[in-house]
C-alpha cells in the first residue's frame, strides 16, 4: 500500500490532529459491510451502520459529539490537540451514559509512526466448543489493549472506493486461557487493524482471534466501508 505521507499541524491555529481522520459532528453517516470467519469455515455476513449527531453537554459539564450504531450503542467523543477520544458509551438498556475512565483514545496525537496509548477491549470471537455461556467476553470484559500507529501514508480499496494518506493503527493484546488438557493454559493473541482515511474516518477493520485448540473457537470479522456521507 502506498499513499502520500500524512502531516498534520498542531500549531494552535490548526484544527485537532484527528479531526479529518475520525470526523465528529451532526448529518454523518457510515455504512459497513461486516463479515465474520470462524476456524470451522462458517461465515457469517451482517452491515453496520453508523450516524453522527451534533454535539451535546455531559455531565462533566463539557459538550461531546454523540454517535450512534445501528445495533443500540451510543459513544459520546471529543477531538484535542491530545488526540480523538472516547469520554462515554451508553447501551439501550442503560439509563445514563457511563464515563470512559479514563478516556478511551481512539487516535492519540502525535498523528505520527509509533505514537502508542492503551486502551481495555474484550474478546469479540473467541467462544467455547461447549460451556456455556460460550462467549468468553462474559468472563473477561477488560482486556488491556497496546495501540500504535504503525504507518502513514497507506492506500485502502473498500467497497466505497480507494482512499489515500491514511492511518494504519495495530492493537495488540493477550488473553491466557485454558485450551484443552494437552496445550493447557495458553496466552491467546488478540489482534486488531485500523485503516483511518482523511475526510472519511475509519475506513476498513480487521480483528482477529485465533484459537487452534479443542475447547475454543476463534476467528477473523472484517468491516469495510460501503457508503459514507
């Protein structure tokens, strides 16, 4: 992949560094195609989609731009000179928006290879053969996960269309579990790729959880874009 080098400006005169890489504000709207292999072959297709809406106050006394997910989520996100970040999220079936504590980065300043920042994720794959509930996130709902923008400058074809100049960001985490009686407990890699794109946001994804054993199941989901407004 090849692309121009993105350089961005943080000059108090200069908008945030990750305004045009995670655009933030009302009428945006991203649709997502989301498919999903399991080590046993299966694979599942599904679409994402998300909209922007303006920015409104939270508690903390400080406005936020609200988005939404198609699935139920909403995430309330501000853009600095630190960098784009997450300040809370809220399910349908919360009352209140619960504060990211701390804020959860979604690209940290400098826009530069090798800035890094943690952040907890889960296991969004990796499931049981047989227990229940298979799903290990139940048990593991914060996992610390080691960012970094590892290039600038890349091109990314999606079904949108290419895009140039954007971010790649690797996220990178280990979960031991118990894989079967022969592997025993086993440090499970978890493995996230980000494209972010000028003007566009995030324009392809890539998790991976691989599991290789006889009590789990992992696999790959990738989103790419299909349509952004």
């Amino acid at each position: 992949m090849a692309g121009a080098t993105l350089v961005v400006g943080l000059s108090a005169c200069s908008p945030p560094p990750g305004d045009e890489l995670f655009p933030l504000g009302q009428g945006r709207h991203w649709t997502y195609r989301q498919v999903t292999t399991w080590e046993n072959d299966t694979v599942e297709t599904d679409t994402v989609e998300i909209s922007g809406h303006g920015s409104e106050l939270l508690e903390d006394g400080q406005r936020a731009f609200r988005r939404r997910s198609a699935s139920g989520m909403t995430y309330w996100l501000r853009s600095d000179e630190t960098g784009v970040y997450r300040v809370a999220s809220k399910s349908d079936v919360e009352a209140e928006p619960q504060p990211d504590k701390p804020v959860r980065f979604v690209l940290k300043a400098p826009i530069a290879a090798g800035t890094s920042w943690q952040a907890t994720t889960t296991a969004y794959l990796l499931r049981r053969r047989q227990e229940f509930p298979r799903e290990i996130r139940h048990s593991h709902p914060r996992i610390p996960m080691n960012y970094i923008i590892e290039a600038l400058g890349e091109t990314v074809d999606t079904p949108a269309g290419r895009f140039s100049a954007c971010v790649r960001v690797k996220g990178s985490a280990q979960l031991k579990l118990f894989a079967d009686p022969v592997v025993g407990w086993k440090d499970m890699p978890l493995t996230t790729l980000e494209w972010y794109c000028p003007g566009v946001g995030l324009a392809k994804l890539q998790r991976t959880e691989p599991a290789n054993s006889t009590f789990l199941e992992g696999g790959t989901v990738t989103l790419e874009l299909t349509d952004y407004r």
